[in-house]
C-alpha cells in the first residue's frame, strides 16, 4: 500500500507539499497540485481513515455547506442536520453557496482550515475540482440532495423519479395533455434528473414534450416567473406549468397572476420540493415532497461514521407526490411528514 513518502517521490514534491495538497490548501502552485493528484490517482494512495478518526484533535464540528439558504427545503434541511448533530455531540458550521460554485468553494477552504472534522455538502454544480481535491485528501465528506458524478463519496438522497410518474399520471388522469417543466440548472445532478424524469414519465404515456415547453430555470423565483411568461406567449401554451423547485413555482406563480389569470381554471401548477407553506397559497400548490427530516439525519449518521473509521453505505429514500388543489384535482394530503 502506498504512503504520502511514495506519492511525495512519484510527484517529485516534499512530503509537506502532498500534505498541503490533500488538505486543500490554497498556498499550494496549480502545477504542484496537479502532479501530486497525479501520483495519488497513480499509486491508488488513500488517506488511512482509521488513524484519522483516532486523532486527539477532533472539534467535534461539522462544516455544512448548502446550496441556497433562501430555499425553505435547505433552511428545513440544515434545521434538522444541526438537530441530528447536537444529538450526536456536533456542532454544525453553515455556509450558503448561493448556488454559485466559487462561493461554495471558499466557504469549504474556510471550513478547512477551521479544522472541522468533517462536511456535508449539497454541491452548487457538478464541476468543482476543489471537491475532488478534498474527497481525495480524505477529509471526511457526504454528499446531501446533490452529488458529483465521480467522486467517491457517500451520497444520501431522494429519488424523485416514481413521485414525477404519479403527478404526470395525476395531471393526465385530468384530462391535460400539454405540459412543460421549469428544469434545474443542468450542472446539477437533481437539475438534469427531475427534467428527465419528467421526460420519461410523459413518453410513457405517449406525451410529448417539445422543446417549447422547457423552460432553463437555476432555482430561483425569477427564473420561474420568464420561464413562465415565455410559455404562456407561445401559440398554444401549456395547460400545465412543472416547477423543478418550489422557489421557481413561486415565481411562476406570480407570472400567471400577472397575466390575470386562474390556477388552475386557467393552467395548472405544480412543483418539486414541497414546504409548509405550499398549503397556505391560494390555491394550495400540489408539490412532490423529499423526506427532507429523514435525510438530514441520515447524511449526518453518515458523515459520524466516516470521522470515526467506518465505511457507510449511501442511502436512497423515495419522494412522494402530495395533491393539492393546483393541478386542479380534489387535494389526497394538505400536508406534507417532513
């Protein structure tokens, strides 16, 4: 098995340098970095995480970085990861990325360096070479809601895949025939899953979905609201509107009303990620929920086992689709269980 002298040698650096590497700290060249990464992808060398977790100066801190803390379904999923945490014995540092990569990159250096014991990230997009340079240096890490193809990391998410069958069959089952999604940024792994989903779900019964009727949102209200008013421009615009958020169903939500129009007489609405306050609009938003409580907890059980030398396992639970009045059906569940 290979040893940081061995991938010191191989990359033709000092032992201090792999260390500084595989830490993720920014005094390091970009040509250094790049060949001690090299040698480590090489040599197969991997950090030893057993003697990591018996090291005598562990903080007992947690570094959570999210993707936007604006969203209600990050504001609930860091409410119940620093839940989980304190139970635990952690605390729990929270950075928003904003969903912009270069921020969450300095918030996950600065977490570093802060010496936390290990990360929870919901990655902003799926390109960030710090990641891998953190993964590979063996800070402890997991992968929450998002994840990077690539890097081998624990992963804990929902599959919202049977949850978007069930509401395109719900809104088929109502006679509609015209739908269109407001679709994630496609650098993101929930982005590019949900459109697909969607696709999929719509070609299974025998639908189709123009291009027309997809709309680039990046999850954010304001990318709702131009989808939106772009589809209701159109010829003949859709009968009903996917929000792959629920911060973009708001704003499509306010591009419908703009046009003096009814939901759903008039078009349907619907959107991923329920929240509490789904049932409180008028009407209440029929929305697919992630089991967002069940997830902290778990991304944080996963995260523990890793600082203390076990291997966890990802973890996977299934979304679940909650009819409101939206879509223009009769409400199954006002609520969501988060």
């Amino acid at each position: 098995m290979a040893s940081i002298k061995d991938v010191a040698a191989e990359a033709g650096v000092s032992v201090a340098t792999v260390s500084r590497v595989l830490n993720s700290h920014p005094s390091v060249s970009e040509e250094a970095r790049t060949r001690v990464l090299a040698a480590v992808e090489a040599l197969g060398y991997r950090p030893n995480a057993v003697a990591r977790s018996l090291r005598t100066a562990q903080t007992r801190t947690l570094g959570l970085v999210i993707s936007d803390v604006l969203n209600p379904y990050f504001t609930e999923l860091a409410r119940f990861v620093e839940e989980e945490a304190r139970a635990l014995g952690y605390s729990v540092i929270i950075g928003n990325a904003d969903e912009r990569p270069e921020l969450q990159d300095h918030h996950i250096r600065t977490l570093i360096d802060r010496r936390i014991d290990g990360l929870l990230v919901s990655p902003a997009d799926g390109g960030s070479p710090l990641m891998r340079d953190v993964a590979l240096g063996g800070t402890p890490m997991v992968f929450v809601d998002r994840w990077i193809p690539g890097i081998d990391v624990p992963v804990v998410r929902a599959d919202g895949t049977g949850a978007v069958k069930d509401l395109v069959a719900h809104l088929h089952g109502l006679g509609h025939r015209r739908l269109a999604i407001i679709a994630g940024p496609a650098a993101t792994t929930t982005g590019n899953e949900r459109v697909e989903a969607f696709r999929e779900a719509m070609r299974g019964l025998g639908l189709a979905l123009p291009d027309a009727y997809i709309g680039q949102g990046d999850f954010q209200a304001a990318s709702g609201r131009r989808a939106t008013e772009r589809f209701l421009a159109l010829a003949e615009p859709p009968e009903v509107v996917f929000a792959a958020d629920n911060l973009m169903a708001l704003g499509a939500l306010d591009a419908i009303r703009a046009r003096g129009l009814r939901v759903p007489d008039d078009i349907a609405l619907a959107a991923f990620d329920d929240i509490p306050w789904f049932v409180h609009t008028d009407p209440p938003i029929t929305a697919i929920a992630q089991p967002t409580a069940d997830l902290a907890r778990a991304a944080v059980r996963a995260l523990a086992d890793l600082i203390e030398g076990r291997t966890p396992q990802s973890v996977t639970l299934p979304a679940r689709l909650v009819v409101r009045r939206s879509s223009g059906g009769a409400a199954t569940n006002q609520r969501s269980d988060r």
